[in-house]
C-alpha cells in the first residue's frame, strides 16, 4: 500500500480488522489486539494513530522494530510472528503489524486467550477457548 491507500484506509476508522494504538507505550493492549486477530480472521495494528484516525506519529529507533517483535514472541503461545514495517504518512512514521489468523488456535497473550468483536478485544471465557 501506498501513502494515499494508508491514509484512505485510516479515514474508515476502525473495525473488526483494523485496530489503532497511539503509541508503543500500549504494548499490553497491542498484544491482546494481536492475540484476537491470530484467533479470528486476523488484522492490522497501525501503531502512531490516534482513536479519532489521526497520525501522531512515533519515534523509531534503531531497535524499536526488533524489540516489538520479540515483545510479541515472547509474551504469545502459540508464538506470534507479524509481519511489521514502518510506513510514512503525513511526513509521520507508523508502524503497521500484520497478523495473519493462526492455525493453532487459541492464541494467548501474558495467559489470556482474546478475540475481535466489532472494534474492540474481548477476553475470551473458559468455554470459548
């Protein structure tokens, strides 16, 4: 995608395959929103986007992409592995991690199995795992 094709699909807001996430400061919401698309059709986290859709933008550093990715494997069983990049828009760095839907369900994060409903991740009870 394409500067102009992100910016389109920020402008829809969020939903069942998109979620967004202001800064890296949310890693605990971000590896829940990562555990519900690995146990639904999957999704995209944009990281640098407001709720309303606005890009803030984040500082990368050197080893931010590296350190997120491990973040992720490690706090996940079955282990995730997202494709994430680092993306411009408005001049502002993002980053964006794709989730694919996991083979080997459920996907837990820190202990707890979560799904997408709607905009929002929700814990999943014991007789839905």
């Amino acid at each position: 995608m394409n500067e102009k094709e992100f910016k389109k699909r920020i402008e829809k807001g969020e939903n069942e395959r998109v979620e967004f996430k202001e800064t890296l400061n949310m890693r605990d919401e971000i590896g829940e929103s990562i555990s519900a698309f690995s146990n639904t059709p999957g999704g995209r986290i944009l990281i640098g986007v407001g709720d309303k859709g606005e890009v803030k933008g984040i500082e990368i550093g050197n080893k931010t992409v590296e350190q997120l990715a491990n973040f992720i494997k490690q706090n996940t069983d079955n282990h995730v592995y997202p494709s994430i990049e680092v993306v411009k828009i408005e001049e502002k760095e993002i980053i964006i991690v794709s989730i694919n839907e996991s083979n080997e369900k459920p996907v837990f994060f820190k202990g707890s199995a979560y799904k997408r409903v709607g905009k929002s991740s929700h814990k999943m009870s014991a007789s839905e795992i």
